[in-house]
C-alpha cells in the first residue's frame, strides 16, 4: 500500500464539500421548469424580494405588540462588585501584594466584561485585609466599611482630570 504525498499538485477537498446550483428554467423534464421553484406570478416571483415580517397583508406582530418604555441611548452601564467577591479574588491569590484592583485586573483575572466601563462597589459581606480599591463610584456604606478596614479607595465618578480612567 503507498502512501501519496500531499502537495499543491494534489490538494482535493473532502467528498461532498461543495455542492452545484440546482439548474433552473430548463424544462419540465428537469424538475425546475417554467417558474423555476419560484411559484407564481407577483411579488416573490420578482428578484430582489425582502419581505421580513411581512405576514400576508394580516398586520405584523411589530405593530401589534404595545411599545412601552424608553431606551436611553447615554445610558451608562456598571459592573457591580462587592466585599465578597474581593475576599473571593485574594484568598484564590489573584491580586498579588501592593496591586490596585481595578478594571484591568478585574478583565483580565476573568471577573467582569470588557464592554462595561465603569464599577460601582458594593458594601455585601467583609474584607478581611486592607486593599487598595481604583472604582468609579462606590455606595456610601462601602466607603465607611472600607475605612473600618484600613483599605484606600480610588473613585473616579466626579474626576476632571485627563488621566484618571482606571
């Protein structure tokens, strides 16, 4: 038994990898005569066709759905963290000693998306070791639990300067 070597030369897809246009218009013999597969006359019988729900003249469940509320297209959006989850974060040893948690840690540590851009911290459970905290606000009872334990907070929500994105 010989083994054949692959080359350009000799480079083949697999069996069944592509597949041919059915051939239309040509006779009643072929299966895809007359219309084409196309039906009758009219609308959809014409090239170019986009009838995205269109429902056959009933009116279209987009317009029969009641519209409710607003979306607030400058809506800003905040990923939450809390106590418990940086206690989580330094007992599974993911901040290392002097490192500010932050939005980059945070992303790359797989805690929170890139996509949202702003933190808000949350006074839930304890902190057992003072940090240092770089959020974009932080509620007022997470301030004064973060003073009790000695930890330094950053908040960047009324920051003017040009540099102070975490």
């Amino acid at each position: 038994m010989s083994v054949e070597l692959l080359t350009l030369g000799n480079v083949r897809e697999k069996t069944g990898a592509r597949h041919h246009r059915k051939t239309v218009g040509r006779g009643i013999g072929s299966g895809k005569g007359k219309t084409s597969g196309r039906g009758g006359k009219g609308q959809t019988a014409r090239s170019g066709v986009r009838l995205n729900g269109f429902e056959g003249g009933q009116t279209p469940i987009y317009r029969r759905m009641p519209k409710r509320g607003f979306n607030n297209p400058f809506r800003k959006e905040f990923y939450e963290i809390d106590f418990n989850q940086i206690s989580r974060i330094i007992k599974n040893g993911l901040l290392k000693d002097g490192e500010t948690i932050n939005r980059k840690l945070l992303i790359k540590i797989g805690y929170m998306p890139k996509y949202i851009k702003n933190i808000v911290l949350l006074a839930n459970g304890k902190l057992e070791k003072p940090v240092k905290i770089h959020v974009t606000k932080a509620t007022a009872g997470a301030k004064e639990a973060l003073k009790v334990s000695g930890s330094t907070l950053i908040e960047t929500w009324h920051c003017k300067e040009v540099n102070c994105q975490n």
